[in-house]
C-alpha cells in the first residue's frame, strides 16, 4: 500500500494496562494468545494528533489533499479523531466513514488512491472510496460467543448470547452494525455456508470485477483452504487474498474467526 502513497495510523491495543499500536508492535499471534485465556483486551482510536501528524507529514510531502478512509463510526470513535485533525491541517482532509471494516475498507482506500494518482479530485476520490465500501458484503463466522459478549460493540447480535455456546453464528456487517444473518450447529456447516454466501455476493457483482479477501484470527489453515476453493469457484478476473484479521476486530470476535470481504470494484479507476 505504500507504493500508492497510503499511510496507516494505527488503532490502540490494550492489554494488561500496557498500550500496543495494532500491527505495529503488536500481533495478530500475541492477541490470539491473549484471548485464548481470556484476557482482558480492550482498543482505542488513535489520537487527534496522531492524524495531524499524518496530514502534516503529507502536505510537507508536496501532497495538496488528503481522502482519510476509516473503520465503521458505530465501531471505534476514529473517525471523531480524523475530523478534529482535519480541522486544524493544512491542507484540506476528505474524512471517510468506510461504514465497514477489514479489507473492505481496504479496497476503497486503494481504488481512491489509484483514482487520485489518475487525476481525480479528492472529493472524488473520497466519494469512490465511500460508495466501494458501502458496496461491499463482509460475513464473519465466529468460533466461540464469549468473545462476542466481552467485546461488547456487537450491536444486534448480541441477540446471539440467549443461545446455546455450541451454536457457530454467522454475522454479517451493514450499515456499519454487526448483525446475525444466521446459526449453524457445527464449525464444517458453518464454514460451508459462509463460502456459498460469499460465491453469491461475488457473482451478483460480476458485471464490475470483484475482489474478494478472507480474514482469520489464529486459523490460517482453515482459512487457507477457503481461499482455495474460492478460487477454484470464481471467475479467473476475481481475485481472492488471504490477510489476517486486525487486532482490532479480533480483539471482540476473538480466534478461530474467520471473515470473507466480497468488494465489487468501480466502474472508473480500478485498484
């Protein structure tokens, strides 16, 4: 992502009283760890400063504007920081609410970083960025419901807590919420089910070009197998990727979780 003049601010880790930045001194195997015992992990948004500091990096860098691209508002106050920061930045900020998380947050920070590297505006760039987010589909199947009670920002699915620990839920992301779509009894069904719902969000957005990108939090190999039958089921212009879930929302879904972004891709510039 560098190379498209991307610049991560990392979100907050904190366990044990002690702050971690999220992919920067902190990881993906030191969270699982730590929720496999049930620890008490906890996260929070990056400072006002922090974006500031981003911001004021890129206008020495020659940049002339800013698209700042964030994870949903109703799951980390972030946002709220990126627009006190752009308030006081140099140059104009474009502040983006994805509404979502994850990869699909990623693909739209990339589409509106290619479109901005083709000329487009940053009002724009910052309007593609929104819409590829908003039009994307992210389904999450979770492995163990504790994690889902203590993380706490789960909106309706915490509807989810009355049923029986041996359901494997699977949820999905709209409109910024976490919602259940449905209850499986066994991981295998759950994981199955997950794949088909993926393959037809993908084919109902074929028309575009799709990218698709699995998550997982301490389950690479399960999560590596679907990639693999994904690949074997989409057309050959889809692309299918495998990334690991951010602390941040793993820290409230906990490991085993396994997530599919299915992102149809603009009409204009592509990533």
């Amino acid at each position: 992502m560098a190379s498209h003049g991307i610049v991560v601010v990392p979100l907050h880790v904190l366990l044990g009283g002690q702050a971690f930045s999220d992919g920067v001194d902190f990881t993906t195997d030191e969270l699982a760890a730590a929720l496999r015992k049930f620890t008490t992990v906890s996260t929070s948004r990056p400072s006002p400063q922090a974006f500031l500091n981003a911001y004021e990096a890129a206008a020495a860098g020659g940049a002339t504007a800013v698209v700042s691209v964030h994870i949903s508002s109703d799951m980390s106050g972030t946002v709220g920081s990126a627009m006190l920061a752009a308030s006081q930045s140099p140059i104009p900020v474009e502040v983006v609410d994805s509404r979502s998380v994850g990869m699909a947050m990623g693909f739209a920070a990339l589409s509106a970083a290619v479109a901005a590297e083709q000329g487009m505006d940053a009002k724009a760039a910052a309007a593609m960025a929104s819409s590829r987010a908003r039009g994307a589909t992210v389904i999450f199947y979770v492995d163990n419901l504790e994690h889902l009670r203590r993380g706490g920002r789960i909106g309706a699915a915490s509807a989810l807590l009355g049923s029986a620990l041996a359901i494997k839920p699977l949820l999905a992301l709209s409109e910024g919420h976490i919602h259940p779509i449905e209850k499986v009894r066994t991981a295998a069904r759950a994981l199955s089910r997950l794949e088909e719902l993926a393959l037809g969000a993908a084919k109902a957005a074929e028309g575009s070009g799709v990218d698709i990108a699995v998550h997982h939090l301490d389950s690479q190999t399960r999560a590596g197998d679907l990639v693999d039958r994904l690949r074997t089921r989409v057309p050959s212009s889809t692309t299918v990727i495998l990334v690991e879930l951010g602390a941040v929302v793993g820290a409230h879904v906990g490991p085993g979780t396994i997530a599919v972004a299915v992102s149809p891709r603009p009409n204009g510039p592509r990533r």
